[in-house]
C-alpha cells in the first residue's frame, strides 16, 4: 500500500493520522516524544494546577488496534523531497510516497542570546515544569532573603500579553494569593510582583479592544501590573533591561512574546513564506511537489489575504484535509482546496473570567470563562485525561487549591 509519513504528532499530525486509519494506506507518524501534548493547559501545569499526565496522551495509546498505523520516536532532521526519503537523527532514514510535515513551532527570542539564555519559556512539557520548580524555589529563597534579596525573587516579569502571557499572568496571581500568607506565612502578597510587558498598545492584540481592556482589568485585580508598548530587551541573572532603559531587578522572566516555525533547521529544501513558515498551494501541497504536504504552525497557508494564526483549529482542520486530499488523490480524483473555518479565540484569566470572540460574539466575564472550560474540555485527548483535568479544575474551584505545589527538578 502507499506509505504516507506524518511528522509530528501534534494537533496537525495527529488529526491526519486518526482520519487514515483503516483507509488503504500505511501510516507513519513520527514525534520526537511519544505522546499527544496539549498545549493549552500548559500554564496550568506550570502554575500547580495540574500534573503533566492531564494533558499529554501516548501517541501509541491513541492508535492501538488501528492496523494500518504505525508510530516510530524520532528526531526527523531533514527531507529529500526529490528521492521521496526523510532522514532521522538516530537512522534508519523513513522513505514515503505521501509526506505531511507538521512540526508545529518553537520559542522565537528574536536573536537575543541574553533572553534565552535567562527565560522560562511555556512551550513544552519539561519547559512548564521547569518553570513551576523554579517560581516555587523563589517562595522557599525568599523566606531566607534580604529585603532586596526577597523583592527580586518575589518579582516576575511576563513578557508577552497574549493569550499565553496573560492565562500565565492570572494563574500565578491566584497560585500567588494560595500561597503568600498561607503557606509562607512571612511572606504577604504585597511582596510579590507580577509584571506583564507588552510591545503592542495594548493587551490581547489579537482581540476585539473591549476584550482585551476586560482581561488587563482581570489581571490587575489578581495583582499583575501590566505595561505596554514597552518590550524586554536583555536579560541577566538579577534583571531585565526595557526598551525604555529601565533595569527591573527579578527573579523570574518568563518568555511569551512570540513563537517561530519549526521548519526541521536547514534540513528541507522547500519554498518559505510569510514568518518563515513553509509555503504551500491552496491544497496545502508544497510548491512544485504534489505529494508533499505541510500543515500547522510550520506552514504558511495564505486567507482572504494573510497566513491563518498558529492556533490549534488550523492544524487540526489541515489534518483533516490533508487526509481527505490524499484519499483522493490515490481514488484518481482530484485535490479539494482547503478553506479554514475560523470558531473564534478565546483565553482565560483566573477564576470565573474568561474572553472569547466566537463566530463574531463576544463573551467575557463568567460566560467567556465557562465557554472556555466546555471548549478545552472537548478538545482535551483522551477520556481519562478529560475525566482529570474537570476534577482538578472542581477542587481548585471549591477549594481554593493549586494542589501540585511540589519542586521535583535538579536545579
Ligand atoms: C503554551 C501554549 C499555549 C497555547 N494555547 C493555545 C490555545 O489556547 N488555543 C490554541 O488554539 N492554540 C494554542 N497554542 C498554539 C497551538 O499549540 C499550536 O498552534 C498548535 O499546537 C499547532 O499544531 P501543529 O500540529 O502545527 O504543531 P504542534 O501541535 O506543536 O505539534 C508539532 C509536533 O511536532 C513534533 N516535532 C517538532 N519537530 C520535530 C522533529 N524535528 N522531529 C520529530 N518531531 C518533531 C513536536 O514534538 C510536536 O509533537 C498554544 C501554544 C503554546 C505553546
């Protein structure tokens, strides 16, 4: 049968492979982690609220029993396009007949070595965890601190007020309000600064104005400061340095200010497009290769006059449409353009708050945040998983409890 090599298996990849199976082809799908992660609930791994196995999936887990697909872990470099073969770090190389790439997107630090080199970023499991352990080491060297000493440590700079950014920001506050006084009782919440930085004019930029003016208020009821049109320009052990000069001595910069394709570093020969995404046809076929396809945050499918946003929605419905496309194609027919039907955004900030533009309405407040909880719960893989995350979100409600409040790294 035609082998059709998937790579990644996130949102993009995942959908692609679930919608060929049993259909006459063999599937690989290939990931560098062996499972499925769901990248929203990110933050709240990060900030004590849920533990990584809520929201990752065994790839393999996910695909039992489903004949025709198989998964293989591996650390995919680069692709012949022209010899039909994909070449992996660890070997054996993988040849295809049909390859869809979708590698989704890593932290973009914009060329600035000192930032990377200092931040938290929130864009992978260990990343999340990393960021939790060192946010709860603060609270503990706090308690031993200086003045001077405990400020900088209570001090975290959110660069970024987008949708990470800002569900980032608000979780912390309320971790920040469980902890402050209660475990830590020589610590107050008056010694903990969150401070969200945005370049833009405004929070949420990517939303309606009004939405992103009832998400800042949200953020500074939970305590953050937030400044924009202000951006973090280098970093050090002890501060960040602004774009308006100023030195901010903390503890903790936490990165949210952009993201950038994964497009396998120089190892594919492809056409790039807008951001440096790949470029692709209006079947979401690399230019000039009909049967290589490229999806998601990686690729740069052009609507109604800009790329469709690196949100989860897009990959998944180019998943779907890439599968169909290769149905047909080996059926004799031929490809169906793809065309993204936008459901809207949306984001949390904190307890009963929540923004959402849906299909042109605008939600905010209780609703926005309720939306958001049925939303996330739906697209959450796996039953067990699901089951999980809703009674870890029931107890932090009723409870008032950020529960995972645990330091497990090395430092
Ligand atoms: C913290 C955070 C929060 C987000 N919140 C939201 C949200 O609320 N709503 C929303 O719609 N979107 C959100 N997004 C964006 C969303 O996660 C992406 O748009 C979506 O994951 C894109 O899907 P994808 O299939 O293109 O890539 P991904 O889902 O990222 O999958 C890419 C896969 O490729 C694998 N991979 C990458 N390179 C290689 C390689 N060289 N070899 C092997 N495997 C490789 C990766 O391990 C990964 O599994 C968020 C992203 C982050 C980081």
């Amino acid at each position: 049968m035609p082998r059709v090599v998937i790579v990644g298996a996130g949102f993009g990849g995942l959908q692609c492979a679930r919608r060929l199976v049993g259909k006459p082809v063999d599937v690989l799908l290939m990931d560098r982690h062996n499972y499925h992660l769901f990248t929203p609930l990110l933050y709240q791994v990060a900030s004590s609220l849920l533990n990584p196995s809520d929201i990752a999936y065994p790839v393999r887990t996910v695909f039992r029993g489903a004949r025709n697909v198989a998964f293989r872990v591996a650390e995919v470099t680069g692709a012949d396009l022209s010899a039909g073969v994909l070449r992996t770090a660890e070997g054996p190389d993988e040849p295809f007949d049909y390859l869809v790439l979708a590698t989704g997107a890593r932290v973009n630090f914009f060329g600035q070595d000192t930032i990377a080199a200092r931040a938290f970023s929130l864009n992978t499991l260990s990343a999340a965890l990393g960021l939790r352990d060192h946010v709860l080491r603060c609270f503990e060297a706090a308690t031993a601190a200086d003045l001077p000493n405990r400020r900088r440590l209570l001090t975290f700079v959110v660069a970024g007020a987008g949708p990470t950014g800002v569900e980032y920001a608000g979780a912390l506050g309320e971790l920040v309000r469980i902890m402050a006084g209660r475990d830590y009782p020589g610590l107050s919440r008056a010694d903990v600064r969150i401070l969200v930085l945005e370049g833009a004019e405004r929070v949420l930029p990517a939303f309606p104005a009004t939405l992103g003016a009832d998400a800042q208020r949200r953020l500074q009821r939970l305590g953050a400061t937030i400044r924009t049109g202000v951006r973090v320009e280098s970093a050090d052990d002890q501060s960040v340095t602004l774009s308006t000069g100023e030195i901010i001595p903390c503890g903790t910069l936490v990165w949210a200010a952009g993201v950038q394709p994964n497009t396998l570093d120089g190892g594919l020969d492809a056409p790039r497009g807008p951001g440096g995404r790949v470029a692709v046809d209006d079947s979401l076929r690399v230019p000039g290769r009909d049967r290589v396809f490229a999806i998601g945050d990686m690729a740069a499918f052009t609507q109604d006059g800009g790329p469709l946003p690196m949100l989860a929605q897009p990959a998944i419905q180019a998943g779907r449409a890439v599968a169909a496309n290769v149905l047909r194609d080996l059926a004799g027919k031929p490809m169906r353009s793809f065309r993204y039907k936008d459901p809207g955004v949306m984001a949390t900030v904190g307890r009963n708050a929540g923004v959402a533009l849906i299909r042109g309405i605008a939600l905010k407040g209780w609703l926005g945040w309720v939306t958001w909880l049925a939303v996330h719960l739906v697209f959450i893989i796996g039953f067990r998983n699901r089951v999980a995350v809703m009674l870890r979100w029931a107890w932090n409600y009723f409870f008032y409890d950020r529960p995972i409040r645990f330091i497990i790294g090395s430092r």
